[in-house]
C-alpha cells in the first residue's frame, strides 16, 4: 500500500485572469494614476505580480522580498526571517505588497510591519488567494482576489517542495491511497 498524488482543479486560467482584472481595476481606481511599488514576495507571487502590474496604469516600480518562517519548538509562533530585503527607496513611496496566499497570516503581517519601517506614504496588502482557516494573528487585506478553503494549493506560482510552480489553473494537491 502506498500513496499517490493527483491534482485537482480548483481555479482555472480563465477565472485567474477574471480575478486578476478586477483586482487591477480596485488598485488603478483606488491609486487614480498615483506613481506605486510594487513589492511581491518571492518565489510564490512571482506570477501573479507579472499579470498584475502589466493591467496597471499609473507609473510604478517594481521590487521583491525574500521571506522565510521557521517554527521554534519552544514557542507557538513562528519566527519570519528576510532573506532579501528590498532594494529600491521606499520612503515617502506608495507600497502595495502582491502575495501569493496568506494562511496563518504571520508572514503578510511581519512584511506589512517591516516595510513600515523604511518610512513610505503607505503600505497596502494585495492577495491572490486567502485560507482564512488556520489564521493566527489578525491581518487586514486591502485587495483580496479569492478565498479558498484550507487545502494544500500548487500552481500560477504557487509550489509543492519548489515544483508545480509553471501550472496555468490553481490545483489542489491530493495524496490518494494506493492498494
Ligand atoms: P502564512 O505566513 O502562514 O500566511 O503563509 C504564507 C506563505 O506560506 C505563502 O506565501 C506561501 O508561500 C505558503 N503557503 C501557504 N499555503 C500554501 C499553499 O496552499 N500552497 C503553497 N504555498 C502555501
Ligand atoms: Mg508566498
């Protein structure tokens, strides 16, 4: 007896692109041509983001994070570390944060603290996908694309053990016994 692991389809292409137009259109009306960076946070949100700021219109720049969480044993929460800070000037900047999914929540709010930091006019989170199942600490979402529920997701970005990042529909990972 051993396992198999299969993918179901939970988002196609053509309903990404829908969500991404519409949450395009909320951030161009929202910004009204206001000059924006875009920070997204690797690797996950890397397509997204592409698809994204290629609907914005005002003029912006674009910059990635490195974030990685790691649990200790001894505490609940987990503790997020940077493994690429941002590069470009921030201060006085509008900031739009593009995420891939957020989950417990902990890595979107440590960025959204950390990036307040570098001093910008503003900094807003904009989401692709929210499993709002297992949140651990409270986190305001300005643009959320879609809310799923609480299962492992891969592709548009999104992978499993760094693979199923190049798939064009959001898929769920299933393990399905095998006699
Ligand atoms: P959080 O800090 O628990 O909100 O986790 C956010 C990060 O965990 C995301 O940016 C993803 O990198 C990863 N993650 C959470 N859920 C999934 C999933 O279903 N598939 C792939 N990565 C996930
Ligand atoms: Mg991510």
């Amino acid at each position: 007896m051993g396992s198999q692991t299969t993918l179901k389809i939970l988002i196609d292409s053509q309903n990404i692109e829908d969500v991404v137009c519409r949450l395009a259109d909320e951030i161009n009306r929202d910004y009204n041509g206001k000059p924006l960076t875009v920070i997204g946070v690797l690797c996950g949100s890397f397509i997204f983001l592409a698809d994204l700021v290629r609907k914005l219109k005002m003029p912006l720049d674009v910059d990635f994070v490195g974030l990685s969480s790691y649990g200790d044993g001894r505490e609940t929460t987990e503790h997020i570390h940077m493994t690429k800070c941002p590069g470009c000037e921030l201060a006085g900047r509008e900031v739009l944060i593009v995420e891939d999914i957020t989950d417990t929540g902990l890595t979107s709010a440590f960025l959204t603290e950390h990036l307040k930091r570098y001093k910008p006019a503003s900094v807003k989170l904009c989401v692709l996908l929210d499993k709002p199942a297992r949140r651990r600490v409270s986190l305001h979402i300005d643009y959320l694309g879609l809310t799923v529920p609480d299962e492992f997701l891969v592709g548009y970005g999104l992978d499993y053990a760094g693979k199923y990042r190049n798939l064009t529909d959001i898929c769920i990972l299933e393990d399905e016994a095998e006699c």
